[in-house]
C-alpha cells in the first residue's frame, strides 16, 4: 500500500452496500416523494427501535437538530444553556440564536466529556450573580463516548434545568448498555456524511421522551404548522431530512452495529498496538464508544504531525481553539476558575484514522507510523 491512508474511509463502506444504496435511491426517484416520503417515518421508526427513545424526528442536519428542542422548551432572552467548550461550534452556536447566553463548562481530562464538578460550579455561579436563569445543559458526545449521563441527569434535576446529549458524534454509544436517552430529555444527531452514521449529504435527528416536545419539535420543523395545511401556530423553520437520505440512512443501520463492532475493535488494536508509548482514550466505566474519533495527546503536536504526513499518514485536529476562545464566543461567560482542561487538551489532542472498515495494513501503516514518530 502506498501513497496516503484514508482518514475516514467512506469507500470501503460505499462498496459494501454499492448495490442497495443504489435500489434504495431508485425507488425515491421511481416513486417521487421527495420530501417526507414514506422512507422519512420508517427510519424515524428504526431509529426509535435502534436507541430505546420513544419519540424520534428527523430534521436537516445535527445543529437544527440542537435548535429544535430549544424552541419547543421557548428557551430565549435571559436563560443560561450549560455547553462545554471543547466541541464543534454547533453546541453552542444556537444558543445566542435565540438570545439565550451560552456559559461554558470544563472538560474532565480523562474523557474530554463535560465535568460535572465544574457544571455544578458553574450553576451555583449563574445562580449567585443573578443575571442569568439557569434552563439547560447541553452535554456532548466527544469523539463517540457518552458523556457522565448519571451525574448530569442528577444535576439537571436537583437545579430543575433540562439535559440535551448533543451525540452528533455519538450515536450508538451506550452507558451500562444504555443509550444516553436514558437520562436525556432531547438527544440529538447528526448524519453528516464522516459522523459514525452518516448519510450522503446533510441530515440529522432529535430524539426526545415526551410526546408534547415531539409535537412542538414536529411542528418547528416544518415553519411552526399547526393542525392544517398553511395554518400557522408558531415561527418555525424549513429542517426537513430529504427522503433520499433516509433511504439511504435506512441501508446503512442496517450494518451499522457491525461497524461499531469494527470500531471497537480497530481502537483495541490501536491501544495494543502504541498504548506504551501515548496516552490513549480512556472511555468512562461502563462506557461503549463508537469511535467518532480516535484521539491521543502528544507534547510536540506539530511535529508528531508532520512526521505522520511524511509517513503517508493523515491526522486532525479536534479541537485547536476551545469555542470561548474565538472571538464571537468569547463575550459569554465561563464556569468558576476558567476551563483549564479544555485549553490543556486544545493543545495537545490529535486524532488519528477511523472508520468501520480499519484493520489489516492500513491500520499496521499507522501503528507502525505513530511508533516511529514517537520514537
Ligand atoms: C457535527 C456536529 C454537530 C453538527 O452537525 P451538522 O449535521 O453538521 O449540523 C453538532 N455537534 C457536534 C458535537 C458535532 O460534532
């Protein structure tokens, strides 16, 4: 094998289901439903089966997905939404949409998931300052493991405050064989085609507990409609999934255990293989990831980089700059004694090739690279 390793290689995976994607597409164009064909219902059904959640409706992508319960909760002007810093800019992006106040919370460095220490520090604080009303925490699934659901459901209840798993990344994970809407009021995915399940174009989903969120969130989603056609009960928006990308999306869970299976196991082969040398990822007790990402730290980042690129091995960032170090973040508050976790970890992570399909010599290639970067 020469030349460079894929990072994430979505063509091992087209190959293997090449023939039903391509009947599935078939049958949308044969039938003509574009948009909320059957295959929309069917995989909101699947998706329902597949994570225990009694509600599930699909949407655009995983930022509407975040924004979908936000609205259906009226979260607006004065409220606090609990994010960590150390993710993707969409968990905290649509919070000041509706003029709510992101307020940052640390990362425990073991997992890079949010601290529930540092969470409860930081609702005291918003409580004693008294500007802002603590309403939600948003919890994420970093690079596919559950966030400490236990602790964070705990604490959204002692403070009366809801809990969203923004599991963009990780959907399938599970905590004591539990998906995180065991504890979660909304979880939230998206489809996004390198995500763990992801569909050939954009789309996400938000699965939720109570049947009234569903209906308000159903309702947001197709610009506020109310019980007729073009009658309107509230501002809604246009987040409808494509049907073509359910169907698509319908194919791929189907093999989609399988995969996580093989991502499992790709990461024990990664730890047996360099675990001497690095820190590898550390998954909370009783934790199954599904592998987003495969993150280890180094000290010199830069150089472990470029001697992996000339070794024909590509890598990534996730995340060089925490959300409230970039300026349009940096405006909202962060918990008690500033996020020392999150700035340590934006410094030092990198992550390295993954995928369902990551084994034999291309995974042999990376060992083999990071060992000789490393020593
Ligand atoms: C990818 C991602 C999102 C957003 O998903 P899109 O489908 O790209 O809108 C949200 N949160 C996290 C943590 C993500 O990784």
């Amino acid at each position: 094998m020469s030349g460079m390793v894929p990072f994430i290689d979505l063509e091992a995976q087209r190959a293997r289901i090449q023939a039903e994607i391509e009947t599935a597409v078939a049958s949308v164009l044969r039938d003509g439903r574009y948009i909320l064909g059957p295959q929309v219902q069917e995989l909101e059904g699947q998706l329902k089966e597949f994570s225990g959640a009694p509600e599930a409706l699909a949407c655009a992508n995983g930022t509407d997905a975040l924004m979908l319960p936000l609205l259906a909760w009226g979260i607006g002007q004065g409220d606090a939404v609990f994010v960590p810093s150390f993710t993707f800019a969409s968990t905290a992006e649509v919070v000041p949409w509706l003029q709510a106040s992101p307020v940052f919370v640390d990362i425990e460095p073991s997992t890079y998931n949010m601290d529930p220490d540092h969470l409860e520090s930081a609702i005291e604080a918003t409580l004693a300052e008294g500007r802002l009303r603590p309403a939600v925490i948003i919890a994420v699934d970093l690079f596919g493991q559950p966030a400490n659901y236990p602790r964070l459901a705990a604490i959204a209840e002692k403070y009366g405050l809801r809990l969203i798993s923004d599991s963009a990344q990780g959907f399938g994970c599970t905590l004591d064989d539990k998906h995180p809407v065991h504890w979660a009021d909304a979880v939230t995915i998206s489809f996004y085609p390198a995500k763990p399940l992801g569909c050939y174009g954009d789309g996400g989903a938000v699965l939720a507990k109570a049947k009234e969120d569903y209906t308000l969130m159903k309702s947001f989603h197709v610009h506020g409609e109310g019980a007729e056609r073009y009658e309107y009960a509230r501002i809604g928006m246009n987040s409808r999934l494509d049907t073509i990308q359910a169907a698509i999306l319908l194919e791929k869970l189907k093999i989609f255990s399988d995969e996580i299976e093989a991502r499992n196991i790709a990461a024990l082969r990664y730890a047996d293989g360099f675990g001497d040398l690095v820190k590898t990822p550390q998954i909370i007790d009783g934790g199954r990831s599904v592998w987003a990402q495969y993150t280890i730290e180094v000290d010199d980042r830069d150089g472990f980089r470029k001697s992996l690129a000339d070794q024909g091995v590509p890598t990534a960032v996730y995340y060089p700059i925490p959300l409230h170090k970039q300026a349009p973040y940096a405006v909202y508050p962060v918990g008690p004694q500033g996020l020392n976790a999150t700035e340590n970890a934006a410094g030092r992570v990198v992550s390295l090739p993954m995928d369902g399909y990551l084994g034999g010599e291309r995974q042999q290639r990376v060992i083999d690279a990071v060992r000789n970067a490393l020593s």
